[in-house]
C-alpha cells in the first residue's frame, strides 16, 4: 500500500558538514592504529580460472562471457590469471608486500556445483590449501562469500529474484562457515550487491544481463538483503563458537553538492548517499527498512505511473527484524567521486536512476583513470568515512576496495601511487583527526584480472599479470613497493620523502 508523506514534510537529515573541497590537501604524517589490517583484494570469478575443473559447477559468469558483444575484448575468465593453480606464488606476492590479511571470495560452484545439495569436496580442498598457506605465511583470510558468481542452477530457477534465494544462500553459508569457519574471523556476505541487482538485473551489463531497470533491481535488492541477514543469523546462531565477525560490503561514490551553498543540492546529494549506500545498509544498520526518501520518492512515483503496487517491496516484519542489527562491521569499496544537483525527472521514466531526481555528473577537472566512471577525488573517502559513522553509528568499518586503473598495465605506475597516496592519507585524517573506527584496508587489486565487461582492458593491479604466456607471470609493479613501504611504516613518515 502506499503512503504518502508531503514532500515538504520530508526530514532533511544535513549529517555532514558540507562545504566545498580541496582537491590536493596537504599530507598528514601520522601513524594508523598498531593492529591495523593492510590488505589486498581479489574475486574468485576474476583471477582463478580453472572455470571447470575438479567438479566445479557453472556460474552465470561462465555463461555471460560465452554471448557474444557481451565482454569488450571478448575475453573470458576460463583462465584468467590461473591463480586456481598458482596460489602459492600469489601468496609470496602478498608476503614480499608485508601484507596482514588477503581478500578474496569463495566461488560458490566449487563447493556446491547446483548451487544447494551436494558438495565438491576438491573445491573445498583448493580453499582450504588457500588458507593454510596464507596461514602459514602470517597472512589472515578475509572471505567473500558472493561475489557475483551465482551458481547458473540457481539463476535458471529465478536467481535473485526468486524469493527462496535467501535460503540457498544461507545453505552456502553454512556449508563455509562448517568448512572453514576454523581459520576465518573476517567473513563478508555478499560484494557490491548494488551491483549484482543494478548490472545484473537492470541494465543488463552484467550477468546475468536482464532488464528491469525500475523493477526487477528492487525485487532483487530485497532477496539480497534477505539473503545477507539469513546467512548473518545462521552463523550467529550456530558458528558462534568461532569468534568471527560478519559484515557486507557496500560500494558507494561520494556525492558532493555541486553548490555546496545551495540546500537543494545539498539535499540532492544526500538522497544520492541514500539510494547508493543507504539502499542496502539503513535496513541492516539502521531499522530493517529502506530509506524514507527512497520509500517516498518510490511509492509516489509508482502511483502516478499507474502502477498496483510501489516498485519497491516492503520487507515483511518477521524480515525487518532478522535484518535489523544483522552486522558485525561495515565494508565499504570506495573509489571515486560524482557532484550532485536536483534535476526532476520525467514521470514516464521507471529507472532506478530517474527515481532520485537529481543529476550526478563528474568534474572535467578531476584526474581520470583507465575507467570512465572512476575520476580521482581523495577528498571523497574521508567524507563518505565521516558520512557512514554519522549516519550508522560507531560501526566498525573497514575499507574492502579502492584502487586505480589504467589502460598501460605500466610497471612505473606513478598515477597508481598518486592514487593511494593521497587516498590513504585522507583515510588517515578519518581515522587521527575525526576518529572514524576504520579497522583495514584492502587495495583492489593484488594483481591485474578479469575486468567482468570490459575484459582485460582496465588494469587494477599491484602486479602486472602477463596474459599472452600460459604461464601468467607476475611482475610486481611500483605500486606494490610503495604499498610495501607504507605497510611496514604502518604511515605517512616524512623522511622517507620523496616516496610519500
Ligand atoms: C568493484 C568490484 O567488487 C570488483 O570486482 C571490480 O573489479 C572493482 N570494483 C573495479 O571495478
């Protein structure tokens, strides 16, 4: 049913003080906490290849990729970066690097081919090998549980928008939490599931490629939601006795006020923060619910389209408070920045995008990178950091992914370190100067991979990855020693100029 709140009536929740940036800012030279976790990050689907060996079932990936058109360089991760058969030599990596702890995600047809049911012991084993030997080199898991990769048994009975998805994600869940749960304290549910449901099921540009831009992506928001706080609970419930934390990681932009001076804006850029970040944590952090502004903007829109019912689901109440509190931390991947005014949109346009009524253009001004949508704004981590302990209380956070891209793949990848220099530094001011709880950070990524759509074109790597030899040799790139350097100052020290 809708409700109708006046617009007017609408609380305008002004939690940062916004005010204009700096885009360069002086560097702070201070340290990060002692037991700090300096990491990097990979994906299964992105570095393993392997795509059918030793029992494992198909994904949606490994079909999304064989669609011609649907990869840019019309490439696939059958082998990828081969890490399913050189994982030793990745892990020298990380330990040549001083590395504290190693993201990565569980492919979930290794372990249950048909997505529920039967388990492939061989996949358990490679994971388990995984983990001994970053183990055995002082180096602590961070497991993804979903990174993309739904098992194709699963999308053919509906995926993500089948309701019973929660429950197969939670079988999943506990099959890893009963596996591995020994050795993993860090457990993260589901990766970017804005994007799982906006590329996934709204613009198509992702498996499993539908369309449903002002539809399906809210059924699909809701059962993932669902399937984070069901696999949060199972482990609480009957995984306590590990000791480990669970947490999601949600990725968002920061929106900065084109008119810092102006509240409309100000507000506009606010319902942005809303529908990217909110959209999934104010049910999980806040009160089992969306937004209100999402709430708002969606049942009224729904209406005067002439529609039976809101886009946008209402969580049942027994869901609400299973999701209510359903987190240990918060994970955040952060990478670039967009300025925000209001903009109404046209009423005949159901779109995820036209539901915010605002316009989210980047600065020319900005560094760019290899990506179109990733402009280099240091200043926007420390504020989506503030924003985030403002808005859900004093959550834990660490930071699961940021990083740069290029087109080069160049060893002497001084944009990279410019990059993380200036990020890592405003992260520092969140952490010493407004004391936000930032407890990691995983650099994306370990090495060069499998860009999902646009193959092997957009490079994020610490290492360089030789894709043309079968053997996929790793060269380390500058980025890695610098990273190396400032794990093992554990911060910014000015002698060690001109490097910092
Ligand atoms: C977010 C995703 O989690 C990761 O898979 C992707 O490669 C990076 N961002 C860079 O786009």
């Amino acid at each position: 049913m809708f409700t109708f709140v006046p617009l007017l009536l609408l609380p305008l929740v002004f939690g940062y003080d916004w005010g204009g940036y700096v885009y360069e800012e002086d560097l702070l030279y201070d340290h990060f906490p002692g037991d700090f976790k300096w990491g990097c990050a990979t994906a299964a689907y992105q570095i393993e290849g392997a795509w059918d060996e030793d029992g494992k079932g198909v994904s949606i990936w490994d079909n999304f990729v064989r669609i011609p058109g649907n990869i840019i360089d019309g490439t696939t991760g059958d082998v990828a970066c081969d890490s399913y058969h050189k994982y030793k030599e990745d892990v020298q990596l990380m330990a040549n690097m001083g590395l504290k702890s190693y993201r990565f995600s569980i492919a979930w047809t290794r372990i249950l081919p048909n997505g529920i049911g039967e388990r492939n012991q061989a996949g358990i084993d490679y994971y388990k090998n995984l983990i001994a030997e970053l183990k055995a080199n002082n180096i602590e898991p961070a497991v993804t549980l979903y990174h993309w990769d739904l098992p194709q048994a699963l999308e053919d009975m509906g995926g993500w928008l089948n309701d019973s998805v929660a429950d197969w994600f939670e079988e999943y869940a506990r099959v890893c939490f009963e596996e591995f749960g020994d050795e993993v304290k860090l457990w993260i549910t589901l990766n970017e599931p804005h994007e799982t449901t906006i590329q996934g099921y709204g613009t198509g540009t992702m498996a499993p490629g539908k369309h449903g831009l002002g539809t399906l992506v809210y059924i699909a928001s809701t059962n993932l939601i669902r399937a984070h706080a069901y696999a949060y609970r199972a482990y609480h419930a009957d995984f306590a006795n590990q000791n480990g934390q669970v947490g999601i990681t949600l990725n968002v932009g920061w929106a900065e006020p084109m008119d810092p001076t102006n509240e409309t804006h100000i507000e506009a850029a606010e319902t942005n923060i809303q529908f990217n970040l909110g959209w999934f944590a104010h049910a999980i952090y806040k009160n089992g619910k969306y937004p209100d502004v999402m709430r708002q903007k969606i049942d009224e829109k729904s209406y005067l389209q002439g529609l039976p019912e809101s886009r946008l689901p209402q969580f049942t109440e027994e869901d609400s408070l299973i999701i209510e509190g359903a987190h240990d931390f918060l994970g955040i991947n952060f990478y670039s920045s967009n300025l925000v005014y209001p903009e109404i949109s046209d009423i005949e346009d159901i779109s995820y995008y036209a539901d915010q009524d605002l316009a989210a253009p980047q600065s020319e001004d900005w560094y760019g990178s290899g990506s179109s949508w990733l402009k280099v704004t240091p200043f926007g981590i420390r504020r989506i950091l503030n924003w985030a302990a403002k808005e859900y209380g004093d959550v834990d956070i660490y930071i699961t992914e940021n990083g740069f891209s290029d087109r080069q793949g160049n060893i002497d990848d001084l944009q990279r370190i410019y990059y993380y220099k200036h990020y890592l530094n405003q992260m520092l001011k969140a952490i010493v100067l407004d004391g936000v709880s930032v407890k990691g950070y995983y650099a994306w990524s370990l090495m060069d991979n499998m860009e999902w759509a646009m193959g092997y074109t957009e490079k994020f790597g610490m290492h360089a990855v030789n894709m043309s030899s079968p053997d996929r040799e790793r060269t380390p790139k500058e980025s890695s020693k610098w990273y190396g350097r400032l794990i093992a100052e554990n911060g910014y020290v000015e002698s060690v100029s001109p490097c910092f």
